[in-house]
C-alpha cells in the first residue's frame, strides 16, 4: 500500500446521495458558423435551430429557424434540405421551392408527413411524403380565432405533436394557450384561457380543467404513449401536462413566474428551479428531456427527480464530459431510443449536439491522451497509477468531478503513485489530469 504522503493534497468533499452513468457531449453537425450547408454532419451547417423531431426511422427533423427552412438528418449522418428555400417568406407548393418564415417545431408522424409550426407566419404547414407543402390551419394573422382552419389565427405557434388518431396540438405561445386541430380541420382552445393575449402580454400560472387553466407563453410539445401533452411552459419555468381528460397539472419546476425570473436548481420535482424550458421531449419510459434554454443546460425528469443531464451552465461551445460541456441556448431535444443518444438542438452556437455514453466523437473531437492506467477500479481507499513515473516531472492540474459536475476533489502536483479517496463517499467519479499539452479522463468508483 503506497503511503498517503506521496504528495500534497488539498480537497473538500461533496456528499453523493445517487450514482448514475457519465455521458459525454459532442458536435453531431454545424461547426457554430451559420449557414445553410448540406451533406455529411462534418459539412452541414444550419443557422439557429430551434425544434426537433425523430421518426421511426430514426431520422432526425430540426426547424432550422434561421435558414426558414426544415432539414433531415438520416441515420447515416447524411443532412438535407427536406423543405424551404433559405429566404424567409410565405409560399406553398413543391418543398424545394416553398418558403417559410422562422420555423420552430417539428413533428414527424408514421406515414412520412412532417407537420410545422411557421411562428412568423401565424400558421400550421405539412410537409407531404411526396415533398409538397401546404397550409392546413391559420389565416396568417396574428391572432386568436377558433373554427375552420382556413380562417383560424394563431399567434407565433411554436411547438406542435400529433396524437394517434390524427389531431394536431400547438403551442400557441403568445395566445397562452394549446390549441387542437381535429382531423376534420377544426381549430378548437384545448387548454388555457384569460384575456393576456398578444406579444408581450402576461400570462398566468393556474392548474385547472382545460380552458380554466393558465400558462405564460407555452412552447416547445410532447407527447406520451397514452396521449398525455406535455408542455414546456417557458415563462412559468415549468413543465405542464394536459391529460386526456383535458386536466392541466405541474410536472416540474417551482419559484416566481415571468421573464427572467427563473433559476437552477436540481432535486425534487416540486422543489426544482427551470429557466425558460422552450423545448422538451418525453421518452417510451416517461423520462422528460428538457431543453432548459436560459440556463443553457439539458435537463432531465425521472422518478420525481430533476437533475441536469448535459451542460454546464455558462454559455459556450464546448464539448466535455456531459456537465462539463456548454451550450449556448438549447432548444429542441430528442431521444433515439435504440442507441439511447439524445440530440439536442445548440440553438446560438449553430449546431446539433450529441449526448452519449462513451468516448468522444463528432466534429470537436476532444483528443484524450489515456496511456495511464489507474487502479483497482472499483476503489476503496487508494486509487494508484501506472506507469508510476509517467508524469513526475510535469506540473499538473488533477481534479475530481462527481456526478452532478462538481469539484469534489483539486490537486496541483508532481504525479507520483497514488490518490488517497478514504474520505471520499461511495459514488461515481471523474478524473480529470491535464498539463501543458495534454488532457487525460478517467472515471472510477468509489466504493
């Protein structure tokens, strides 16, 4: 057993109450220079994007909304124009030739059709499986009028879904309502209400049936399997659901309401601190990803916790460890549930980020330098290293990261043997070494 004093050691600990995987978080595609590019992810380039879908067959959708334009991301990592021509505008036709005005939400259903949310156009679009584009709700004012979707308004729709019978619901986001679209092209107020309507206006917080309920500017949509809408309710700072019996309740986020009063802040649900959430995403299993757009971060809800799933917290553009990672404004989110990747939608930086569990790859790639081994691992009281001798004459800066991306650990040292992580609670840990022209990541348990 090496001998604790091999090297100065300063440290202050953090109590770790849960463990959980690492992912890591890099560039899937758009380098943070705007642009409408198309081919390979390393190529593409896209200029704000803002909502995002994924289809059965794994194809992701994103609003490019500075592009005015929807593009297609396949499988294979291939990205294209699916509908638009770049300039904003309105026009419905052939998809090469359409136009649209700042697109922000996506959804995608079986049969290949993309529905849109055209928010400065005041309208719903369809993207058809045979590449034509066609109005099928909103008169192009802004507004707020119900009945037949030729002469309904909606005021700069964002998020949209589709349920399995047919019927659309929109966030109608300066109406502070969810408005629904039947299959037989009626336009009806599905949840919300009250006068605050217009750009601006303020809206309300109150869980209630239906038209009796309140929201502040809803946005970005989901839907789960049972057909429950959730609702990234952006200036409550707060995530909605509306059930089948139309009863809206809170599923997470507490604190003041209104434009630049939300906050961070993990834990329980009801206790738990969202900063204009404009995008989310809910999983097969009930997991909501959540686009935390003011605090530049992924969130997460899972059994009654939230928690931050990637990102730091200041913006920027880079990729890391999941909440070591920055972001610059996420949007939209999605889950592809077979390779558990999520995609998230880096809206001021330009690009489509990948989440994963694993080592880093996409554009950014960040090169690792893992010549050392560390041991055992698991690790009960000493964490050792091989080759001892590797790093001994070079001044490092090692520090251990817990699972929220916290500093359990910093050290500024000659590298000789071994780390002492007696006082050190059971849980899962990040090594970070790096020197002058090196970065080395190790991740080991504590027991």
């Amino acid at each position: 057993m090496p001998k604790k004093n091999n090297f100065t050691l300063l440290f202050f600990c953090v109590a770790i109450t849960f463990c959980s995987a690492q992912n890591y978080v890099s560039t899937y595609a758009g380098n943070g220079t705007p642009a409408l590019i198309n081919g390979d992810t390393a190529a593409a380039r896209f200029k704000n994007p803002f909502g995002m879908c994924i289809d059965k067959f794994e194809n992701i959708y994103v609003a490019d909304a500075g592009n005015n334009c929807i593009r297609k991301i396949t499988p294979g990592g291939i990205v294209s124009t699916l509908a638009g021509t770049g300039v904003a505008g309105f026009l419905d036709g052939p998809a090469a030739s359409a136009q649209f005005n700042s697109p922000t939400g996506v959804y995608a259903d079986d049969l290949g059709n993309v529905y849109v949310a055209d928010f400065l156009n005041h309208r719903i679009r369809k993207i058809s499986s045979t590449g034509s584009v066609t109005t099928i709700a909103g008169d192009g004012t802004a507004g707020y009028l119900d009945g037949a979707a030729a002469t309904a308004q909606f005021n700069y729709p964002r998020g949209i879904v589709r349920n399995k019978s047919g019927a659309l619901f929109v966030g109608d986001s300066w109406n502070h309502r969810i408005r629904k679209i039947s299959v037989t092209g009626t336009v009806s107020t599905y949840a919300g209400g009250g006068g605050a309507m217009s750009v601006g206006s303020v809206g309300a917080l109150l869980n209630a049936q239906d038209t009796a309920a309140r929201f502040y500017t809803p946005a970005g949509l989901s839907i789960d399997r049972n057909g429950n809408v959730f609702v990234a309710d952006a200036y409550n700072h707060r995530i909605r659901k509306i059930d089948t019996s139309r009863v809206v309740s809170t599923v997470a986020g507490s604190g003041p309401t209104g434009n630049g009063s939300g906050g961070f802040l993990n834990g329980l649900v009801a206790n738990a601190l969202l900063n204009t959430p404009t995008e989310l995403y809910v999983d097969s299993a009930g997991k909501i990803y959540i686009g935390d757009t003011f605090n530049n971060r992924v969130r997460l809800v899972s059994t009654g916790v939230v928690s931050t799933y990637a990102g730091k917290g200041p913006a920027g553009f880079v990729d890391d460890m999941d909440t070591l990672a920055k972001f610059n404004y996420t949007r939209g989110v999605v889950c592809n549930a077979s390779s558990s990747k999520v995609y998230a939608a880096d809206y001021n930086n330009n690009a489509v980020r990948k989440i994963a569990f694993g080592t880093f790859v996409g554009i950014n790639e960040m090169a690792l330098k893992n010549e050392l081994l560390i041991y055992p691992n698991p690790v009960k009281e000493y964490l050792n290293f091989s080759p001892e001798n590797k790093f001994q004459s070079t001044e490092l800066d090692v520090k251990v990261i817990d699972v929220l991306g916290r500093e359990t650990c910093f050290l500024n040292f000659n590298l000789n043997r071994s780390l002492p992580l007696n006082k050190f609670l059971p849980g899962i840990y990040t090594l970070f070494i790096s020197g002058t022209d090196f970065k080395i990541t190790k991740k080991f348990i504590k027991e």
